[in-house]
C-alpha cells in the first residue's frame, strides 16, 4: 500500500521501513546505510514525509562536533503505527482473494517451485 500526496508516494513499504531503521538507529545516515542506500536518499525519504503530513515524521539534527541524530516524532510513530495495521489488514484481505485462484493453477508446479500461491511479500 502506497499513500499518495499530489504525485508523490508519501508513504509506502519503503519508507516505513526507513523509519524502523531511524528508530532503530537515532540517525538517518545509519538507517539509510543498513537498507544499503545513501544518506542523500534516506535525507530526501524522510524530507518527502515531512512534507506529505501536517507534521514532521522525523525530527533530524544536524552533525558536527556534538554529532547529530533523528528520532521519530509521536505523530511519526502513530503513522507508522497505523500504517502497519492497515498493511496488516489488506495482507488478511489478499490472502483470503488469493486463494480462488488455486483451483485455475495446474496440478503439478513446475519442478523446483512452491504450491503456494505467493504472497506480495515473497
């Protein structure tokens, strides 16, 4: 699920992902470097977030001496918050449709593939 502000995806699985790792980490430079993408990619993320929603996701300080740092804000947090739980109910969702499409799948997958019908995650 992709949240749209004008024609900029506000908010998606990426971003949401970026904001764990800001959490997880204090800093955006660090975030960005464990999903391996730049700090100047992960800056503009979290500038793309801040500017979608009627307050800032992530507060940032700058470096320098006495280092720097970014934490989600309350408002960043109940925004991911939400965000999880609608990703979580739509998943529920396309499982549930997914499954009608078993009995128009052949009988026999090809060798060395899963039966399952994949999920978006996979």
């Amino acid at each position: 699920m992709r949240l749209l502000y004008g024609t900029e995806i506000a908010f998606g699985p990426g971003k949401a992902e970026l904001l764990e790792a800001i959490e997880q980490t204090g800093s955006i430079s660090a975030a960005g470097r464990s999903m391996d993408m730049s700090y100047r990619r992960a800056w503009l993320l979290v500038d793309t977030m801040n500017r979608s929603f009627r307050e800032p996701v992530v507060d940032a300080s700058r470096g320098g001496r006495h280092g720097g740092g970014a934490h989600l804000t309350p408002f960043g947090k109940e925004v991911l918050e939400r965000y999880r739980e609608v990703q979580g109910a739509l998943q529920q969702v396309a499982d549930t449709y997914l499954r009608l499409f078993r009995p128009c799948m052949a009988t026999t997958p090809p060798i060395g593939e899963s039966t399952e019908v994949p999920t978006p995650d996979s």
